[in-house]
C-alpha cells in the first residue's frame, strides 16, 4: 500500500501478539528503544483465540515495571487492530511516534551512555 510511518520505527513480526513476552519488551529500553508498541489483532478475533488479551495482560504489567523504575508507562501501548488496517497501522505509528518525541528520548537509554 506504500504507506508512509516514520523510519525509526522497527517491525518485528510474530505469529500472534500473544507470543511477545514481558522479556522482549523489557529488553527493547535496555537495547536503546524510547518507546515500544505492539499491535495486535482485535479483541475477540484472535486466530490463537486469547492471545491478543495475553499481549495486553503483559503491557500493562511492563506499564506497571516502568512506573515503578520511574520510567513514563506511556512509553509502552497495546493496540489493537486488523491486519487489513494498512492505514491504521501508518497512522498508530505516527502518532506514537510524536508522542515518544514529546517525551524525550528513554532515560534508560541516557543511563547506559554514562
């Protein structure tokens, strides 16, 4: 569809959302990412059946983690979103991506620099 969302945002694909684990997302503000999404399919209409809700259950406790390391938790979101949604992927982008502008970059980040 040729669609435009910034650069700096990198794609990783899975079989479901459900699959991403606590880890990789703790793991990506360590290796330097300001903020981290993971777009799943709609609520109710996963292929693996609960995995979209397994995907928001593991969101919200990394929210939780940041928090309490005092690390914004609006670095991190959950959206969901149907695969034939090409324009609202692009447009989820854009806009996380300006919200993780407004922030700043990761104090994590800035942390491993010194």
């Amino acid at each position: 569809m040729r669609l435009q969302y910034p650069t700096d945002v990198r794609v990783i694909q899975l079989p479901c959302s459900g699959r991403v684990d606590i880890l990789h997302l703790l793991k990506a503000f360590e290796d330097g990412a300001d903020g981290v999404y993971v777009a799943g399919c709609m609520e109710g209409d996963c292929h693996f059946l609960t995995g979209n809700y397994k995907a928001r259950r593991k969101v919200e406790y990394v929210k939780k983690v940041l928090d309490s390391l005092g690390i914004e938790p609006e670095r991190i979101e959950m959206y969901n979103m149907s695969s034939a949604e090409g324009p609202r992927f692009a447009q989820v982008a854009n806009e996380f991506t300006e919200r993780i502008r407004e922030l700043g970059p990761s104090p994590v980040a800035a942390d491993q620099a010194a």
